[in-house]
C-alpha cells in the first residue's frame, strides 16, 4: 500500500484511512454527508496525490495526444485545461482525463490513479512521433480545495487574482508561500473551487496553510457523493473498458475534426446511434440505489444496471446513473431499481441532479 506525502496527517487528524487504487487514502473524517454540506456551503480540501500526471513535451507533443485522445487539443492555448478520454480499439475507454497546456510543445496530462501504469502503457505504446514522456506521478502531489468559499478563503495566501482563473484555465505561480504551483480551476464536484499541483516535498506546507485558512479536511466518500450530485462519470463505474465515450453522453469531448484511436468506428456509432445510453435518475420512492443493483422496466426484466447511486445529502432522494436501451433514455422515462426483493420506481431526469 502506497502512501501520498500525506497519509500521516490525515491518520493524525483521525481520518478513517481505506485502501484505494493502492493508496491508503482518507476515506472522512467528521462523515459523509456533513463533509458533503461543508463543500456545497463553505470551502473544504481534498488530498487526491493518488492520481497521476505526465508530462508530454517536445516537437511532436501535440501529435501524440491528438492521436491518443478523443477531444481537439489543437485548441488548447498556454493556461487552458481540457477534459477528454482515452479510447481503445474496441469501441471502448481506457480512461477520462485532464489535459494542460502548460508552454507551446509541453502539456500536463492528469489521469486516474488505478489507471496510471495502464495510461503509460497505452500512450507509450502509439508513441511512435517520438514525443518526450515523462511520469511525475511519484514525485507530484494534487490538492482540491473546493466550495463557494474557496475564493474568499484562499485569496491572501496568492498574489494571482483566483476570481479571475475561470473554469477549465490555470496559471502557474505562488501558492502558500511556495513558488511554481499550479493553480488550476478543473474541480469535480460543482461548487467551484480550485486545485493546487506541488511537489510532494512542498504539500505539507501548503496543506497547513490551507486548513489555517479555513478550508476544512474532506475525505473520498464525499467527493463521490459530490461528482454524482453533478452526474460526473467515475472511471471504473461509469465508464470503462466496455462503454464507449458516446453511450456514456461523452460525445462532447470526441471530436471527429481529426484522427484518433478507433475514431471512424465512434463517428458511425455517433451517426447511427448507440444501442443503449447512460441516464440519470431519481427514486420516486424511499430508497437507496447502489452500484451494481439490476434496473428492471415495468414488467420486472432487466434493462440494465446501476453504474453509481447514492442517497443525496442536499436532495434527500436516492439518485444513480446506469445504462439502458435508448427506448427508456428520455427524460422522464420510468424505469425501476431493483433493490432486495422490491423494484422501486424511479424517473429518468436532465443533468445535474444539484442546481445550487
């Protein structure tokens, strides 16, 4: 089990530590749904040092990721982040990802950490443009310090102005008396915020100065109850190997102005339709929706299957996404979770599930 720079303080802090992507990571600290509420209301931090980033450098950078990746990151200007997937050769995704541009020929891309060794394999191996890689993955630390009081909060601790870095932009400066920290503005939960790329030798310090501020410890529970409040794809549940970036509604990040991996094969799945969708739902009764519970239509077959599903703290109803034929993907199709012996009704309903 791999420890970030900062497993120990969170042991210190009393967090409740699991295994996750081989990380022994803080899974809460206070609980779920309080954290949760802290996010959407105030401003917490999140330690997320398990995920991976390489650097891709050099005269043929962009090839290489244009190739590998399904969104345009030609139209990526230095200070400009883009999220995007990996595709495989079988209609299916290897991962989701964030790309940087960081100088003209040098980009960050940040990837899941249970991916990180399979991402490097699948990249290096159609890297056939010679395009400088590296794997900082050991060597960096991410925080995400996140909510509607994250501007306020953590403005005197930078002389970059945060309420000028808009959504999907970063910059590269002081941070918490560190030098050359990104500052990014890539969050996964839907209540703004910011993310803060260091070197593990710098996190500590950052960290303290961040919690002095205000920002309150948040563990990984909430963080997926946060990004399934948004409909935020989970690598693993929502998307994998197996579904394709246009029956998970990713047909926004795959962009057919260029080639890449498996491209023609997603452009006629994307004129002709995929066979089954990945919707969103809502309980109409008690109950709460879990990974992997069968979705039955009203005759009690099964149509599909949960992906995510959680009881959400801010709407107090159980809410999921899962796939199912395109017949039952309109809004306000009827469907049931099938939840122990009963099959509870629920509605398919328009992203997010939180409007804030």
């Amino acid at each position: 089990m791999k420890n970030t720079a900062l497993s120990a303080t969170h042991e210190s802090l009393g967090a409740k530590m699991v295994p996750f992507a081989g990380y022994n990571m803080p899974v809460q600290y206070e609980g779920v749904n309080i954290e949760h509420e802290t996010v959407r209301k105030s401003v917490g931090v999140f330690d997320v040092s398990h995920m991976g980033e390489f650097l891709i450098s050099g005269p043929n950078a962009l090839a290489l990721i244009q190739k590998t990746c399904s969104n345009d990151a030609s139209k990526l200007t230095i200070g400009k982040a883009q999220y995007s997937c990996i595709p495989n050769d079988d209609g299916g995704i290897v991962d989701d990802l964030i790309i940087y541009k960081l100088k003209e020929e040098q980009y960050l891309l940040v990837v899941n950490a249970s991916n990180i060794e399979k991402d490097w394999n699948w990249i290096s191996s159609k890297n056939d443009v010679d395009a400088d890689m590296r794997d900082l993955s050991e060597d960096y630390s991410l925080l995400a310090i996140q909510g509607p009081k994250a501007i306020e909060a953590m403005q005197p601790l930078t002389s970059h102005d945060l309420s000028a870095i808009k959504f999907y932009n970063f910059e590269v400066g002081d941070f918490a008396g560190v030098e050359n920290v990104i500052i990014s503005a890539t969050g996964y939960t839907g209540s703004g915020g910011f993310e803060i790329y260091c070197k593990n030798t710098e996190v500590k310090q950052i960290w303290d100065k961040v919690t002095e501020a205000g920002a309150t410890p948040i563990g990984l529970a909430a963080r997926d109850t946060l990004r399934l409040e948004m409909g935020y794809c989970l690598y693993g549940n929502d998307i994998d190997d197996t579904t394709s970036p246009i029956e998970a509604g990713l047909g926004w990040v795959t962009k057919f102005t260029k080639e890449f991996t498996n491209s023609e094969a997603l452009a006629d799945e994307k004129r002709h339709g995929a066979k089954r969708k990945l919707v969103a739902f809502e309980l109409d009764e008690r109950g709460i929706p879990r990974h992997g519970y069968d979705i039955v239509d009203g005759q009690g077959k099964k149509i599909g299957v949960v992906t995510s599903g959680t009881m959400s703290p801010m709407l107090g109803k159980g809410i999921g996404l899962g796939y199912v034929p395109t017949v039952f993907a309109d809004v306000d199709s009827k469907i049931n979770i099938q939840i122990r012996k009963n099959a509870i009704p629920a509605t398919v309903v328009k992203l997010p599930f939180y409007k804030g």
